[in-house]
C-alpha cells in the first residue's frame, strides 16, 4: 500500500526497509527534519559521532566486519566536505556506504546559502555514484538505488544530497520499488570458456602462485571458504594482500603471507618466480608490484576481478576473467574436478622446495631487546594473547599497520580493517567504533601509532558514550615511523619534522575522556598490560611505548623489483633511482 | 612505448543531471585526452543522450578509458566506432571572415569548392556554413587565414557506424 509520508519519514522508512539498523551521524541544520524522525522510532540506532570523517571510517568498519552496507547521515555543507576523506577512502578500498548528506532548500541552491556546498560535484570523483533529490517524487527510489549501487558489483561509496525542503515535503512511498537501472548491470557470472582457459592453465602449471585481495572478501564469507578449498584442492601455495589477509587461514601450510612493500621474502620471491599467476579480488596495487617491468616476468597471469577495468589497468594479463569470485571459484572448483586435472606433481614439489629454502630466511626476524620494547615484539605478544579467541583488528596507518599485517595471524575473513589503498591515518579508531558497534560482545583491537590516533582522537568520546570496549593499543615511537623511515633510507637521515614533540599523555588522555589508560615501558611488563586490557570492560587506551629507531622490513624500496628486497637494516640498499625517488 | 592512436568512442548515457560532468571528470581526473567531445538528447522518450568523444593514447589507454566510461552507473553503451569498423565523421563549422574586392571574391570562391554555404553576409562579412570531416574542415579554415578569417565556431565531430547495426 503506497503511503503518503515526508521526505524526512521517506528515508527513514528506506533505511529500514534496506534492513539497516545503525547509522552513524552527526546533526546539523539541513538535515534536523531527518534527525526530528530519528527521535520518533526505535527501529534505527543512532552513533553520535565526534567528527563526520569518523562517521564515514566508523560506516566503513561496520561494513568491512558484516558484509552489509555502513550508513552514514550528515548535514550540509561542512558536514559534506568532512565526510569526504572518509568517502575517498571507501572508493579506494571498495567498501560499501550510502552517505546521506543534507542540503540548503532547493530554492537557495547556488545562492552561497549557509553552509552549502556543492556536495554532488565534490564528491562526484570519490563515490561510485551520487544524486541530488530535486523532486521528492524521486526520493524513494534514489533511496533504494543507493543502496544497490553501493553493495553490487564492485562495492563503494555512494552519496545522497538531500535538500531540506524535499525533507519536509510530502511524497509517496510505493510498495516493491524496483532498483534495477536499464544501464548498470554488473557481470557477476563469469564466461564459462574462460573458466576452462583457466583451469586447463593452472593445470599446466610448474611454479603456480595464487594472489588474491579483498574482491575475495568482498564476494561474502562462502569466497573465502571456497578459495582456501581451491587451494588445498590444488596444492599451490597463496599470498594476500593487505586488503586481502583473512581470505584464508593464516594457519594454513600454504598461505605464504602477505606480499609487497612489506611482504614476505616468501611470497615476492614467489610472485617474481611464478610461471603461471592466479590474480583473485586483487588489483596489481603499486604497494603489490614494484617496478612494473621488473614484475612477475615470466608468467601466465590469470585476472579474476568484477571490475573490467581493473583489467589491464596495470598489468597486461593473459586470460582476464570478469566475475564474483565466489560464483568464479564454483565454476573453477567445478572444472578442476571434471577435467581431473592433474598439475606436474614433480614440478610443484620442486617448487615448493624453493619456497621453503625462501621461508627458511625468516624474514620477519628481528633483534629483540629486554630492555625496550620492539614493536614487532609487541605485536607478537598480542598476537598470543588474543590468537585463541575470534577477534577484529583495526589499524591506523604506517609503520604499525605493516607490522599488524605481518605478525597478526587472521583465520577469518571480514576481522581485518585497515585503510590499503588512500591510506588514510586517523582511519582506526572510528572503524573500531563501527566494528564494535556490529560486534558488540567481541574483541576489537585498534593497533595504532601515537601519531595517527590524533587524527581521529575525538572519536574516543563516541567510544565512551555508547560504553564499546574498543582497545586501542599504540605503538609509540613518538615518531612518524614510516616518514622516518624513508628519510632514514632515502632522504639522508634528514628527518624534517617527522617527530612529534609535546605528543600527550595518553593514560591521562583516556582517563580525561573517561576511558581507561595503560602503560606499557618494558617488555617484562608487556603482557600484564595486554591482559588487562582484554580484561576492561571498558574503552582502553594502552601506550605501548616502542624502540624510536625501529625500521618496518623486508622492504621493497620504491622503483624496486621483488628480488630486489631488503631484509633487514644490514642489508644495503641500492641507491634509489631517479624513477623510484618520484615515487611515494 | 605502444603507439598513440586516435579513437572515436560513442558512449550512450542516461540525460539526467551531472552525467556529462562526470564523463568530463573521469577524463581529467585520469589524465586522459578529449580532442572533442559532443552531447545531445537523441531519444526523447527514454531520456538518452550520445556523448561523441574522440580522445588519443595507447591501446592499453584507449581500453582503460572504454572500461571507466563502462563503468559509469548512467552509461547504457560504450562503443568503440575506431574499432567496430567503418564508420562515418561529421563536423559542422561556421566561419566569419571579413573582406572586401579580390579576397571576399576568392573566399567565395574556395567555398564554393567546398560546398560551403554562405549563411549570413553583410557587405564586408560572410559567415560560411560547413559540413564534413575535420580534416576537411581544417583544410578549409585554413584557406580563409588569409582571405580574412576572423571566427570559428565547431560542434566537435558525431559519428556513427555505417551499416545496419545500431549503438
């Protein structure tokens, strides 16, 4: 039955209608109609956040940790614009968020109104879609299309400018909208020809690496499941990418770790010696393959994305595949079991026997102390205390979240929430939020450093407020690690303002936001802290504080190839070239 | 390096509100070329417009600009006419050019040539009317430089694949 309700009333009836039951907020003028409808229901919570970047971060962690869309509802104007790096972000890592952002009455559009911005042309580049309500005749589908538009094909971001006079008009609400455009019509079923293409590829195969990224994570908890089947299945070993850790069990034999930048020995040499490449859900990042030319010379590489233009954008594949991956890894389940495909088992053996030399290099080692604490040491000591127990990780951005992503051990997708391809510091503290809120009895660590957290510090308030027991533990270094890294390596050791003086204390940081602070200075104290830690019901801060000089390897520097890694600070490192100094 | 080639792309879009920006944007956003580019509704009832753009770069470029565009939530059809076969290109032209005795007669003249059509004209002015290839257009700009070219206004080129087939 079609029923006649505001505008305002109209999105919250599409919110629940789309099964959302959190939204992360901040009011403001253009958007109180919404706001003043809020307050009347109690289908819908509300996360009052301390800043619209944190409600976007904090809608991308709550997406990233259930596979849903993340909702974010802000106001015009300055709420629009603080919401955009946090929208750049959820494009750059395919994440799926339907923002809601106010706007001055249609009337004044244009006129420089208070607080009013052009909210669809400035966040036109970093959404995968955006529409301006002009006629609340219009607003129930453009709801509904959001939210399509976000979770299919390749998921993103997707604003949703609402003028305040389309919130305070009356409009229909029609039973059974149909989202379905005449254009946009993802391709999720991949084309059986090349699935044989592949397979019978794969079969052929003497030093088979797969590679796979968070398309895998994106297509649902079955993909993972189905990936580590295929991959037992096959016998050949799996490297992931940042965005990817969790697509299968780090425990596995042949899970090699992460590669790139800060990847494993195992897994670049892998990558760089392979003769025939599995890319699932990854996208050939720069972070992945070092100097394009020098990268994985002499394989075959098959290309499983649902994004054609992720396709030869970077690398030119061999055999491109366009699809889900969950409904693309049935298909080559399938045709692996009914060709009876039988790769060179010789070969394999003689492969897997160059991993391990390879691994046998342990390339994460590094010289611990008992005197300071060393953040990979730190991490380890995380790592035991939480490894027997399900639990979700956030991350800031630098050198902690490289360390994260080589020393926490994650055997499940979606537990894993780190900002990969924008690179967003001040990211981890609000996904918390967001992951808390989706999870609300589980284990959410922020491992972050003392720079980062101050980016988004104020979402400590938020933590607080809605009593979620985030744990936010950071690796002090009072440094800038990984800016300090580079001008260590290559900027001569000039390190132009990369410390921080007169950071805060962050025990009484906590204390003063009515969170719990702890400290931990040597390592003997290490694991007391973290236990007590896991223990507080309570939002803790724990200032873990680190060896300043620690540098994040085996490293790929910039303009590198992947034989070409450092291992660790003995090893010298080429002169940089002229092409790898342009490069971040 | 891959060779630059040139390419006329028809891409079919839905003619609601931002959609030529965020063609446009998609273009410098990744730095690709646009030589030209035109817009028109050209079905009324279902809303479409066609985009013409011709734009230049390596084969690899030219299929990463096919699948950005195809990946545009209002783009129906992205159809590569450089590729698909033959196909035609039109340009219209109006030019001013100002002149008296040998000059205005030779201008003209040369548009005569050209099939030309003289579509305003004041005793030292015409305005030409010109319908053809760029290339062509070109040739024919160029002539009217020294016969007193003042102004150009172009559409930028629409095309269209020759035979039965449809966008």
């Amino acid at each position: 039955m079609t029923q006649e309700l505001t505008g305002a009333g109209i999105v919250i009836k599409a919110l629940v209608d789309q099964g959302v039951d959190v939204v992360f907020g901040y009011p403001g003028g253009a958007v109180l109609p919404i706001y003043d409808e809020l307050f009347k229901q109690n289908a819908l919570r509300h996360v009052l956040v301390r800043h619209e970047q944190g409600a976007v971060h904090a809608a991308e962690g709550y997406a990233r940790s259930t596979g849903k869309v993340g909702v974010v509802l802000v106001t015009s104007g300055p709420g629009a614009t603080n919401a955009v790096t946090g929208l750049t972000d959820a494009l750059m890592d395919s994440i799926p968020v339907v923002c809601l952002t106010g706007q001055v009455p249609t009337h004044l559009i244009g006129n420089d109104a208070f607080q009013e911005a052009d909210t669809v042309g400035i966040t036109r580049p970093c959404t995968k879609h955006n529409y301006l309500v002009k006629d609340i005749a219009d607003l129930p589908r453009v709801m509904h299309e959001a939210f399509y538009v976000a979770r299919s094909g390749r998921p993103g971001p997707v604003v949703v400018d609402l003028p305040k006079d389309i919130l305070q008009g009356k409009g229909a609400y029609p039973d059974g909208i149909d989202v379905e455009r005449r254009s946009y019509k993802p391709q999720t079923t991949p084309d059986a020809d090349r699935i044989e293409q592949a397979v019978a590829l794969m079969a052929s195969a003497k030093r088979p690496l797969f590679y796979c990224g968070g398309g895998v994570i994106n297509s649902g908890p079955e993909a993972s499941a189905l990936l580590t089947e295929f991959v037992r299945m096959t016998g050949f070993p799996c490297t992931l990418t940042l965005m990817g850790l969790g697509a299968m069990p780090a425990s596995d034999p042949h899970f090699l770790g992460m590669l790139g930048m800060h990847g494993t020995y195992e897994a670049n040499l892998a990558m760089h010696d392979c003769d025939v490449m599995i890319n699932i859900g990854a996208r050939f990042d720069d972070r992945v393959t070092g100097r394009l030319t020098a990268f994985s010379p002499n394989s075959k590489k098959i290309h499983v994305d649902i994004d054609p233009s992720s396709i030869n954008k970077n690398v030119r594949v061999d055999l491109p595949v366009v699809g889900d991956v969950k409904l693309v890894l049935e298909a080559m389940i399938a045709a692996w079991k009914r060709t009876k495909a039988r790769p060179d088992a010789a070969a394999l053996a003689e492969w897997w026997r160059s991993i391990e030399q390879w691994r046998g290099r342990d390339c994460l080692r590094y010289k611990n102390s008992d005197k300071i604490i060393k953040p990979q040491y730190a991490l380890q000591r995380l790592q035991a205390a939480i490894g027997d127990r399900d639990f979700y990780v956030t991350t800031e951005v630098g050198q902690h979240q490289m360390w994260a992503a080589q020393f926490l051990r994650f055997e499940k997708p979606n537990r894993w929430m780190t900002s990969g391809g924008l690179g967003t510091m001040g990211y981890g503290l609000p996904a918390a939020v967001g992951v808390q809120m989706a999870h609300p009895d589980a284990l959410v660590v922020d491992v972050a450093g003392e720079a980062s957290i101050l980016m988004n510090i104020q979402e400590m308030s938020t933590a607080v407020q809605y009593k979620l027991p985030v744990k936010i533990f950071i690796l002090n270094n009072q440094w800038m690690g990984m800016v300090r890294q580079w001008q260590e390596l290559l900027h001569g050791g000039r390190y132009s303002e990369s410390y921080t003086e007169s950071l805060p204390d962050f025990v009484k940081l906590a204390e003063a936001f009515g969170a719990v602070g702890l400290r931990a200075q040597k390592p003997d104290e290490l694991d007391d802290v973290i236990r007590e830690m896991i223990a507080v019901k309570a939002p803790v801060i724990v200032d873990c504080c680190v060896d300043q000089t620690e540098n994040c390897f085996p490293m790929i520097p910039s303009g590198a190839a992947h034989n070409e890694m450092l291992l660790g600070p003995d090893d010298v490192a080429k002169p940089v070239s002229e092409e790898g100094m342009v490069l971040v | 390096m891959e060779a630059i080639e040139r390419h006329t792309i028809s891409v079919l879009v839905d003619n609601e509100a931002g959609v030529l920006a965020r063609v446009i944007g998609l273009f410098s956003g990744r730095g690709y070329n646009i030589e030209s580019l035109t817009v028109a509704e050209v079905d009324m009832a279902r809303h479409l417009s066609r985009i013409t753009i011709v734009t230049s770069g390596t084969p690899m470029i030219i299929e990463q600009i096919k699948a950005q565009l195809g990946r545009l939530v209002p783009v129906h059809r992205v159809s590569d006419l450089t590729n698909e076969g033959p196909h035609l290109e039109r340009e219209l032209a109006l030019v001013k050019v100002n002149g008296t005795g040998d000059k205005r007669i030779e201008s003209l003249r040369i548009a005569d040539i050209f099939r030309a059509r003289v579509v305003d004209s004041t005793l030292e002015s015409f305005v030409f009317e010109m319908t053809g290839s760029p290339e062509k257009l070109n040739a024919f700009i160029n002539l009217m430089q020294p016969l007193g070219l003042v102004d150009v206004s172009r559409t930028g080129v629409v095309a269209i694949a020759r035979g039965p087939e449809a966008i």
